[in-house]
C-alpha cells in the first residue's frame, strides 16, 4: 500500500508541475498579446483563419484583389496604396498605382520593390502568402463570399490600418442602404417574386447557383434565383433547362458594349422565345463588376437589381 501511496503522491506532483508550465506559457502569450497591443501593435485573425501582428499602422500597403481593392479605397486608404494588380479597375485612381502582377500571378519581386507594410491577399494568393511572410512582410487574407464576409473583411482592414471607426461608419452606411431595399421589397408575396437568371458565360452555358455572391444580391433584391437550389458556385447549365424554368427576368454582365449582340443571341436560342424575359423584353446587362465582385459597391448591385426586378417600387 505504501508504495502505491507514493506512486500516487509522484503522478500528482508531476500534474501539478505540468499544468503550473502549462500555464506559464499560456500567461506568457497573452501578457506578450497584451504587450503588442499597448506597444501599438495588432493582433487579428484574418479569414484563412491565420494569426497575423502588424506592428505598426501600416503606411505602405499592396492589394492583390480587386475587391481588397475596392475596400482600401472606400476606407479612404489610397494614399496609402502602392501597389495593386492589373485587374484592379476600380476606383479609377486605383488605375494610376503601380501594379505587381496578375491577380492569380502576383511578382513577388515587384512586390518587394515597393516596400510594403501590409499586404492584402485572397485565398487564392496561399503560395504566394508563404513566400511574403518568409520574406518578413505582413500579410493579411481577407476573402469573402458573403456579404457578412465582406463586413468582416472591412473591419479586419480598418482594424490594422488604425481607422476603426471608418470601417465601422462605411460598414454602417452600406446596411442602412441595403435595410432599405429590403424594408421596400419584404411586402411581396413569395408567390409574386420575379424568378431571376444570371447568366454568367454563355459557351458553356454557365450561372450562378447557391454559392455564388450573385445568388445572395438577387435574393436581397427580393428575387428567386432560378439555380439558387444548385450547390456550385458557377454551375454549367443548358438553356433547355433555362427555359424550363421560366424566368421573369434575365441579367447578363455587359462586356464593353457587348449587350445587344449577347440579347439577340440569346432570344434567337431554341425554345427562349416562350421564356417570359424573353417575351416582356426583360433582359438586362448589368456591370460584371459590381455584381460578381464582394466589394463596397453590393449595395449599387442590390439597388440596381431592386430597380429592374421591379421598377414601381423604386
């Protein structure tokens, strides 16, 4: 009995230590969080799910999205922008930075030519990201796909750019403008909501199904999209299974003023001319760039669609 006596007093002993060490290093995490954030320093979980300190409030920053993009220079950050990538068309400014790369095929080298404090990248940028950070420069992932993401992605950026109360005012302005489209459109019946098809490419047939942003900017409009009860992104489709299901409306992005010749190509389609869009003449082209991409100008997209699906409320 003695010896188990003892074997039991060593295992207790040997818990206790562990678990004083244990938190010793936990405590030495948090006092050292806890020290970068007086030291003016900030510690954020970006939306990879990494752990990212920016040390300092960044003064020289890289966007490598378009729609990262469109967030710093409706922050009121493009004096702050040094560089973006060539798909980076909007604001028009934005047009006049120096450009790293493609938005798939960033240099890292012209990167690190421009000094940069801060760079924002997408899911997409993985490799790239593990590259920046060996190379010691601050990178944050902000990525979204919903509009809840795109809240998020702006207060991560105001965050550790040190202009909360900016994100915070454009977050607030954007939900007063899409509270009001909703507050106009929430008195239709379900019944009586206009069924919407977006066609996103049109050799193969393509659209946008529950995933897609697109999808969510349809339904805060107070639509029904038609391919909303697809799981993919960018489902193909066949314009068989388009007429089929009968749209009210059709929306296609308008490339370079190409709209006319994609609406006679798509009302010449067999079978179309008994869709009621086709019929009513209710075929839009809307910018591809404000629909498709998860940026400040949503609320624009949902204002717009609001207009066109129905036009005497608006």
């Amino acid at each position: 009995m003695m010896i188990k006596e003892q074997l039991l007093i060593v295992l207790l002993i040997l818990f206790v230590l562990i678990a004083a060490v244990g938190c010793s290093e936990l405590n030495e995490v948090v006092e050292q969080e806890e020290l970068l954030e007086t030291n003016g320093a900030v510690v954020v979980s970006d939306q990879m799910g990494r752990k990212v300190i920016v040390e300092d409030v960044p003064q020289r920053i890289i966007s490598l999205s378009p729609s990262n993009t469109e967030v710093v220079f409706a922050l009121g950050l493009d004096d702050r922008v040094v560089g973006v990538t060539e798909y980076c068309n909007y604001p028009p400014e934005a047009l006049e930075k120096d450009q790293v790369g493609g938005f798939s095929t960033p240099s890292i080298e012209r990167i690190v030519e421009l000094e940069p404090e801060l760079i924002l990248a997408s899911t997409i940028h993985e490799e790239e990201v593990i590259r920046l950070e060996e190379l010691g420069l601050p990178v944050l992932v902000v990525e979204s796909s919903t509009l809840i993401d795109l809240y998020t992605s702006i207060s991560l950026v105001a965050e550790v750019t040190g202009i909360v109360d900016d994100g915070e005012a454009l977050i607030d302005s954007m939900r007063k403008r899409i509270n009001a489209v909703e507050s106009i459109v929430a008195g239709i019946d379900p019944e009586d909501k206009v069924r919407v098809y977006y066609e996103v490419y049109s050799d193969p047939l393509m659209s946008a199904g529950k995933g897609a942003f697109i999808n969510e900017i349809i339904s805060l409009a107070g639509g029904v999209n038609i391919f909303a009860d697809i799981n993919e992104n960018y489902p193909t489709i066949s314009a068989e299974v388009v007429a089929e299901r009968q749209p009210d409306i059709i929306l296609f992005p308008d490339y370079h003023g190409t709209a006319d010749f994609v609406i006679d190509g798509m009302t010449a389609r067999p079978g179309w001319e008994s869709i009621p869009a086709v019929r009513e003449n209710r075929v839009y082209a809307i910018s591809d760039d404000t629909f498709a991409r998860p940026g400040p100008r949503v609320v624009e997209a949902v204002e717009e669609a609001a207009e066109i699906f129905y036009p005497e409320l608006f």
